[in-house]
C-alpha cells in the first residue's frame, strides 16, 4: 500500500510539473503563464508534513493576502491546500511519506522543498550540489525537536542512558524488571525506515547495530503514539510534537548527567536526541519559495512552530543549574547570568559555523537590541572535544571558537563582555559518531543583566 500510494503521489507531482492537477481522478490542465499564480510543492518528513508544514503555508498564504478555498487529504500522507486571491487559484501540495522521499522528489525536480528531519547525508548533497546543500544558501532550519524516548503513563521507569535505549531496541534486553520496573515483556515500537526519525534513531542510538524484528513498524508519528498509550509495556521513539499522552523519559550518555526533552535543553541541543527540522532548496528557486523561506524564519512562524509543539528558535533565557562537575572559574565566570537558548557549534578541529549558526547570529544580535536587553552583557564560553588535539590545544581551540563568535557579533554591533575557553571540560556527550561528538564542540551564551555589571 505504500509503494501504491508512493507511486500515485509522484504520478500527482509530474503532472503538476506539466502544469495539470487531480481533480475528481481525472487530470486538468492549468494555464502556466507569466500571470498565473504561483503554487508550492513540499515533500518528505512526515515529522513536519503532517501538521507544521501546512500550518506554516497557511499562514504564508495569508500574509500573502490569499484566501483558502479547500484542504483535502488525497491519502493519509498527503495534503492539498488550495487558496484563491484577485480571481487566481494557488495550490499547495504537501506529500510526507518520510525524509528519504523528499530527497528524491527534489533531486528529480518534482517539488520546491525537500522537507527533512535529519540533515543531507554525504552522498544527498554530492547529487545536490556539494557543499552548498548544507550552506545557508540552500539549508533552513525551520524548528529544532527531539527525539522523545515515550513509555505509558504508568511505566515507572523514569530515566536510561543511550546505551540502555540501544539494548532495548536491539532486543537484548526484553523484560523491564532488567531496568528497574516491573516484570513484564517490552513492546518495541519504531518509524519505518523511510522516516527521517527512523534515520535519527539509527544513527544517534543504534548506530551500526540492527533493530530488533520484533518491533512494530509505523509510517505514522500519530499511529506509534497511540499504540504505546494504550499498552503498559511499550516504548517508542517520536519527535517531541509527537508524545501525546505519553511519558517522555530523560535520557544520559554513559555516566553523565541525564538531561529530559525540555524545550531548553533542546533549543540548546544539550539533550542527547535533539535534532534540527530543515528545508532544502535548489540553489535556483522561484520568488514564492525565496518568501516562503524568508517567512519561515519570522517571529509569525516560530510561533506556529511553538504551537505545534516543536522547539522554535526564538531566543530566551533561563537559569540553569550547574553540574557538580562545573570548574571554579567557570561558576565564578557565570555568577548571576542566566543561560540563552542557543549554542554555535563547530565541525572537528574547524573554526567555522553552520546553517543554523549564521542565522542565530542575526537573532542574538536582533535580541540584544531590544530594549528589555539594553546594558545588559554577553558571555561567550567555548568547549571542546577531548579527541580533537591535547589538553593545552583543546584550551586554546575552545577560546578561538568563542572568539570567532564575539568577532561575528561585534560585526553586528553587539559587544562582547567576557569570553573564556575550558577545552573538554563538561562533555556533554561521551557518544560514538561525529554528530554525538560535536555536542561537545559548542560555545554557550550567558547574558548578565545591566545591575549585576560592576
């Protein structure tokens, strides 16, 4: 039935390409001309397609002055949104049958957005352009989720480490009284392997180990979620807009603290499953997607990204509370400074920063702008990992990173208080793989209010 439904979609977009749509079963050609009004095809991540995706066209279309005619679902996994303005119609089609499907539609020219849930992998952007796939150019991170481990409401088990999450999804362990809880035999539920939660959960838990056949499979976020709330037994995997009535359970790296999917810790991506939500493009795209990208990053779309119980990545800030672990010097560093929703991550051994990060430095230097934050002084903390030089090198290396990112800002006119590096001090990561490490090769952002500044 997938394959079937798959089949029908793609038949659905080439004709769209050739400037006809499906109505009633029967193809009707639309006028393509230089007056027509545009329409948007996105595809891919069921994470996002189900509900954030249309959410976010609906209200593009809306700012765009449309009016929306009709929603229909051809099959469970697509949507059609069809709006009208000054006697034009304008369709929408939103296919999301998994990550891996979205790749191919773009690749192939039959949609506008790849709707993804994982980042391009190696061989995604060598068929996409090279590296330019993963620059801001072409990559949008539109909202930030993590992956949820879920079990029933009344499953006492409160806590595990990656390590026990990867036992239980291989099939060695399969009772629950090996982890604390009461007798009984675990249920696994998983994502198919076209969803880009599947590929998140391979490749941040698994890694090169198989999933259990005895897990059941879903295409459906929706569908998992509502089979673990109806059985004390089971444990799943969702992204965050996915729990439901079900518990999500706090997650550690080896002897680490654990750390539970929190917004915070996820717009931070300290917490073990955090992932980002992307949109990729071609390098040449029409004025309607330039918009529809630009849209996205706007206060009117994060706040639906909020709404639909993803992470925005808007900036605010929280006290945090430090970790046994912490060194003197940086406690004394951070003395009455609360923690900002974002870190800048760095490649292995690089001084450089990412999609997200070059955005972010827009959005820091917009916050602190504002007049709430007026007087008020930035702290940059770098780290780095343990494996990437020596001791004295990572020091140093951690303290180029933080001031790369106060350069950054001071371009943008916002001054820098104080920047310090601690190496491979508080890991926050101990996991195989360069996306688990790069965790740890981070530079935090403190803000200390004007009062507290001597």
């Amino acid at each position: 039935m997938v394959r079937v439904v798959g089949l029908q979609w793609r038949v659905r977009c080439v004709l769209r390409a050739l400037g006809m749509i499906i109505v009633g079963g029967s193809s009707v050609a639309v006028a393509q001309t230089a007056t027509s009004a545009p329409w948007l095809c996105l595809s891919g991540s069921n994470t996002i397609g189900a509900r954030l995706a249309p959410r976010l066209v609906e209200a593009f279309a809306a700012e765009q002055g449309m009016l929306r005619d009709a929603i229909e679902q051809p099959s469970l996994d697509e949507t059609e949104l069809r709006f009208s303005k000054d006697g034009q119609r304008y369709l929408v089609h939103l296919s999301f049958h998994g990550t891996g499907t979205g790749y191919t539609a773009l690749r192939d020219g039959q949609c506008d957005l790849w709707m993804a849930s994982r980042p391009a992998n190696a061989d995604e952007a060598a068929r996409l352009g090279g590296d330019r796939l993963r620059s801001a150019e072409q990559e949008t991170v539109l909202a930030l989720d993590g992956l949820a481990v879920i079990v029933h409401p009344d499953n006492p088990v409160r806590e595990l480490s990656r390590q026990q999450v990867q036992a239980l999804f291989t099939g060695k362990i399969r009772d629950w009284s090996a982890l604390g809880g009461r007798a009984g035999r675990i249920q696994l539920h998983a994502r198919d392997n076209a969803s880009g939660t599947f590929d998140t959960f391979k490749n941040l838990v698994l890694l090169d180990q198989p999933l259990s056949p005895r897990a059941t499979r879903y295409e459906s976020t929706d569908a998992l979620s509502a089979a673990v709330s109806q059985d004390s037994n089971a444990i799943g995997f969702v992204g965050l807009g996915g729990v439901g009535t079900n518990r999500a359970l706090a997650i550690r790296d080896g002897d680490l603290p654990a750390l539970a999917p929190t917004h915070f810790n996820v717009a931070t991506e300290d917490y073990a499953l955090a992932r980002r939500l992307y949109f990729y493009s071609r390098a040449e795209r029409r004025e309607v997607v330039e918009a529809f990208l630009a849209f996205v990053q706007r206060p009117t779309a994060q706040s639906i990204v909020a709404a639909t119980g993803f992470v925005p990545l808007a900036l605010e800030h929280h006290a945090v509370a430090l970790r046994p672990d912490a060194p003197a010097e940086y406690r004394e560093l951070i003395a009455d400074a609360t923690r900002l929703s974002l870190s800048f991550r760095f490649g292995s051994g690089q001084v450089f920063l990412d999609s997200r990060a070059s955005r972010d430095l827009d959005r820091l230097a917009e916050y602190m702008q504002t007049p709430e934050q007026q007087g008020a002084s930035l702290i940059l903390v770098g780290f780095a990992e343990r494996a990437e030089f020596s001791p004295m090198v990572t020091i140093a290396q951690s303290t180029d990173r933080a001031d790369f990112v106060a350069r950054e800002l001071v371009r943008r006119r916002v001054p820098v208080r104080h920047i310090r590096g601690y190496g491979p001090a508080l890991p926050i990561s101990d996991a195989e793989g360069d996306g688990a490490r790069a965790k740890n090769r981070r530079v935090e952002v403190w803000i200390r209010p004007p009062e507290r500044e001597s």
